[in-house]
C-alpha cells in the first residue's frame, strides 16, 4: 500500500509502518512511539516515545526525559547526543570528539 492518504485514522493495537510515515497534524499515543528515528516538527504527545536512533525536532516544553542506563556509550555517536552510563550513574554528551562527563558530583 503505497503513499495511501487518511484523514483520519485510529488504530486500536499496534500500527507497523515499514518505510516512511508522515503525519500533518499532531501525533497522539497513549502507549508509545517506538522506532529507528523519529523526526517531528510539532508535538510528540504521549506516555512513551523510544527513539533507538536519533529523536530530533520535537517541541519544547518537555517536563522529564527518562535515559535507559546503558552499560557501554552508543555506537556511531555525534554531536548533542546523551547517555547514562549504568556502571558509575552519570551522564555523558558528545561534543563531536569524544565523551564527555556532564555532571560534576
């Protein structure tokens, strides 16, 4: 089903898209946004967006962000990207080189 338009559409379960999807108006999830890379330029509203590549775009305005504490720094890093290191409880960012510690206590 290739480039098929709706108006509107509600799914009740989970919605599998291979490929590209494009959303107009605002994407709502009352379970979770889950995929390789998100991209948006409006809202992103819901209990859980899991982005395993790069979540750029979204709106301001986020009260908490919850890190899943990883044990090693992700592959291929770059620029502006974030962890938490599992093993000694910090943050980490990548200026482009390197990572780097964030917090200082």
């Amino acid at each position: 089903m290739a480039n098929t338009k709706f108006n509107d559409m509600d799914v009740d379960g989970d919605l599998d898209v291979t490929g590209d999807a494009a959303v107009g108006g605002d994407l709502a999830a009352t379970g979770g946004v889950t995929g390789a890379t998100v991209t948006a330029t409006g809202a992103l509203t819901g209990a859980t967006v899991t982005a395993t590549g790069a979540l750029t775009g979204a709106s301001a305005g986020v009260s908490t962000i919850n890190l899943t504490p990883l044990a090693e720094a992700p592959a291929d890093p770059v620029e502006g990207m974030i962890y938490c290191k599992s093993t000694d409880h910090k943050f980490y960012g990548h200026n482009g080189t390197a990572w780097v510690a964030l917090d200082t206590q």
